[in-house]
C-alpha cells in the first residue's frame, strides 16, 4: 500500500495516534522540527473539525486497509502460523 492510498482523514490519525505513543520529546529529537510545525496545526485542526465517529471510521478503514496489505505482503513471503502472532498479544 502507497501512503498516498490513505486518506487525509487517515493520516491524520496515523499522525496523531503516533505522536502521543512515542512521546512528544522522541518525536522532537528524530523529526525534522521545521515538518512537525507544518505537520501539528493540520492535524490539530483536522482533529478539531471531526467528530469522534469520523476519528473512528477513520481508524477502522486505516487499519482494514492495513490489514489487507499485511495479509498480502504475507501471503507473498511465507504462510500464517497463528503461533508466530502470539508476541502481539
């Protein structure tokens, strides 16, 4: 999957999910500060004009079409053992 196959919508969730997780500090020192200022108030203002339901079928369609991609990138390589997923648990 290109990430040009996401939606504005789903970037922003990828953005704003990632962010918090890894921490504002980690953020800042591995990414360019000059992307996050242009990144942050598009994000922050998409976040503010959705609604929680728009944020959450955003996040489903995210991650069904990751899914998919995963599967298939899988497919390709080596067959699914059920055991090997164990770790995501």
């Amino acid at each position: 999957m290109d990430i040009t196959e996401l939606t504005k919508q789903e970037q922003a969730v990828v953005i704003g999910t990632l962010i918090p997780l890894l921490g504002q500090d980690l953020v800042n020192e591995r990414i360019d500060k000059q992307k996050l200022e242009s990144v942050l108030p598009i994000v922050n203002d998409m976040r503010d004009n959705t609604t929680p339901k728009q944020r959450r079928e955003a996040m489903i369609s995210l991650l069904d079409k990751t899914m998919d991609e995963f599967l298939r990138d899988n497919k390709k390589t080596q067959p699914y053992h059920a055991w090997k997923m164990i770790w995501l648990c």
